[in-house]
C-alpha cells in the first residue's frame, strides 16, 4: 500500500525533531547535567560544542561515504545507531565518558537529518521540493518547543539520566517507521567531497557560509547558557524555566512561519536585515530587564519569546540564501549550510564558555549582539560584493 506522501514528509520532520532533541535537550537541563557530571557548567556545555563540531565536519564525510547506498537504509542505519548511544548514557557518569557518546550522537543524528532532507527534496518533486524541505527543518523547531521543557521537566522528575534514553527509544521506533512508511530510494545523486570543498574556495560561498556561521554562533552563545543566565543573572528560580523554555520554543515556531512567509514576500536579504536588527535589540533588552525588573518572570519571558521568534524568523531566510548560491549546486549548499550552522553552535558554545569563565555570564548578550551584528556587516559587504543578485532578493 503506498503511504500518501504527506505522512512520508511528516515522517521526515519526526526524524530531524528526534535528531534535534539531544543537541538542544542539553542547553535546557545543563545546570543538572553539570553537578551529575562532576564538572563545571561551562565545561559541561562544551558537550554542545563538541557535538555541533563533530556535526559540521564529520557528517559531509559520512554522506559522502554513504552515497552509493540507498536513502532509506542510511537513515535507518543511521538512526538505529542514533538510538543505542542515546541509550548508552545510561552507563555515563562523568564528562570524559559522554564525550564519544556525544560524537556517534552526532554522527548518526546529522547523517539522518541530511539525508532527510534530499529525501524529501527528492519525493516531493521540484514543484513542490521547498515546502517539503521547509516541514522536514520544522522538526527542529519543534524539538524546541516540546523536547526542551519536557526534558527539564524528566531530568526535574526523576534525574537527568532518564532524559537521553527516552529519545533514544523514539529514534528506534522512528527507524522502525521508515521501514514501513517510506518507499525503497535509490541512493542520493552526490557531488564527491572533493568538489564539495571547491565550492568553499568561491569567495562568494565562502562568504555566504560565514554569514551562516557568524549568525549561528551569536544565537547559541547565549542560548546555550540560557539555563545558568536566567538563574544566576536574572534571579528566576529554577522552577520557573519549564514554562519559559515552553514558551520560547513556542515563540521559535511562530518566528519561523512568519520568517518564511517574509521571505516570500520581500526576499530573503531585506527579512535577515529586519530579523537580525531585531534579534539585536531584544538581546541587548534582557540585561535592561534585568535591570529595571529584576527577579520579573513575566518580563524575562516576553524578552525572550521575541528574541527566539526574531532569531528564528532569519532561519528559512538564511537557507534559501545560502541555496542561492551557486543555484545549480542548491542541494549541496544545502546541506554545507547546514554544517555552516553546527560549526556556528560549536563556535557559539565555546566563546560562550570562555566568556562566562572570564567575564561572567552577563556579558553573553553582549558579546551575542556582537556576533550577529558582524554577520550583518559581512552580508552587506557580500552582496555589495556579488556582481549579480539572485531574482529572489
């Protein structure tokens, strides 16, 4: 019986939203990570980092290893790994144990969620490839809105270990779906990873990926340590931050619907402009709510629910800029785009505990500001830069 193609994208979607829980989950429960661990926070969150980094350098390698073998059962395989080193936290009592669980999380998660994406760009056909694509990224943005308060709310409940092992019981059952849900594919059309890394040496994608990364990086060095700033900076008491992160995933996904349908409207270079300069300015808010209201849930909460909907309103904008590029590499970009954004999270996360280490962590937005402010900068001087604009922008 064939599965209508609607139930085969949400499938998709489930996969990146599975993928994503373990990367985000972290920044959501680090200050309870971090005791268990015996390790300080900020080294705690460099488990962050180096997730995104194994993410945006060994996945193109794994994809490219990969690329003779058919979609369905490397994201199978890549999921069945996902979910045993998942489960494999169970044994992990210490930072030095995490770490090579942290990087076959990484591997497997980022190879199921590329592989996600060109099958999705694939089944959908190309009238149809970019609201397919666009649903299978929602499924990060959902990991936000659900798993991240969800799994505050466990690692509350009943103690951080029983977070990573109930997502690794979803990715299990997620690659047992795609048996049976998704047709047999034939293997991704792949560009070899040596002209893959040609590209990089085109100034203008070169500088099209910084901008990804410069952006990227200025989100997650505060988000990050969003957890410990909101305890220690603003006052609010531990409990309070299932709600808040609630809220804020909430607000990622209405940021994201709206960053989509104003990049349709006006181009994806005049709703980074307006995204960016907004994402500035609700950072640069919360120390002044901290300031004016300090201990305020309620303020916090509404700083925040506009920088996350700011931030996440740039995301699709971004993409679709980034596939613009060179157009008749588009799926390449794609996915190089998406490495571009984990090296950003890796980069991100380790100024950010840096930083939180030597100037404390209310300097973060600061320095979140200064970050997001340089890819703005870089993204005038590429396109001033470009000798023809893309019909889009």
């Amino acid at each position: 019986m064939k599965i209508p193609l609607q139930y085969q994208i949400l499938l998709l979607a489930m996969t990146t939203f599975v993928a994503g829980a373990n990367e985000y989950i972290l920044a959501g429960i680090l200050d309870l990570v971090a005791p268990g661990l015996g390790a300080p926070v900020a080294l705690t969150g460099q488990l962050i980092t180096l997730y995104a980094f194994v993410y945006g350098l060994g996945v193109p390698v794994v994809v490219a290893l990969t690329s003779h073998i058919g979609r369905r059962t490397v994201m199978i395989a890549a999921m069945l790994v996902y979910g045993l080193a998942s489960l494999l936290t169970l044994l992990v009592h210490d930072f030095w144990t995490f770490v090579p669980v942290r990087i076959l999380q990484a591997l497997s998660g980022g190879t199921a969620v590329v592989t996600a994406l060109s099958t999705a760009a694939a089944l959908a056909g190309s009238l149809r490839q970019g609201r397919a694509i666009a649903t299978v990224i929602m499924g990060f943005t959902a990991s936000l809105i659900i798993a991240v308060p969800i799994g505050r709310e466990i690692a509350l409940r009943y103690g951080w270990h029983a977070v990573f092992p109930l997502v690794g019981l979803l990715s299990l059952a997620v690659a047992l779906s795609h048996w049976f849900v998704l047709p047999a594919l034939s293997p991704a059309a792949s560009i070899p990873l040596r002209a893959q890394l040609a590209l990089l040496r085109r100034p203008a994608v070169l500088g099209g990926l910084m901008v990804t990364v410069l952006w990227m990086a200025g989100y997650v060095m505060t988000y990050s340590f969003l957890t410990p700033y909101l305890i220690e900076v603003q006052h609010l008491p531990g409990a309070s931050l299932s709600p808040i992160l609630l809220a804020f995933g909430l607000a990622s996904l209405a940021g994201s619907r709206l960053g989509g349908s104003r990049t349709d409207r006006y181009g994806f270079h005049a709703t980074l402009v307006a995204a960016k300069l907004l994402q500035m300015g609700f950072l640069l808010a919360l120390p002044l709510a901290a300031w004016l209201w300090p201990g305020s849930l309620y303020a916090v909460a509404a700083v925040l629910a506009m920088w996350s909907a700011t931030a996440w309103a740039a995301g699709p904008a971004q993409q679709i800029r980034a596939a613009a590029l060179v157009p008749e590499a588009r799926g390449v970009l794609v996915g190089l785009n998406q490495s571009g954004m984990q090296i950003g999270i890796a980069a991100g996360t380790a100024l950010g505990g840096l930083f939180a280490q030597t100037l404390g962590l209310s300097a973060l937005p600061w320095l979140s500001v200064a970050m997001i402010l340089a890819s703005l900068l870089l993204m005038g001087f590429c396109r001033r830069a470009s000798t023809a604009e893309p019909a889009i922008s």
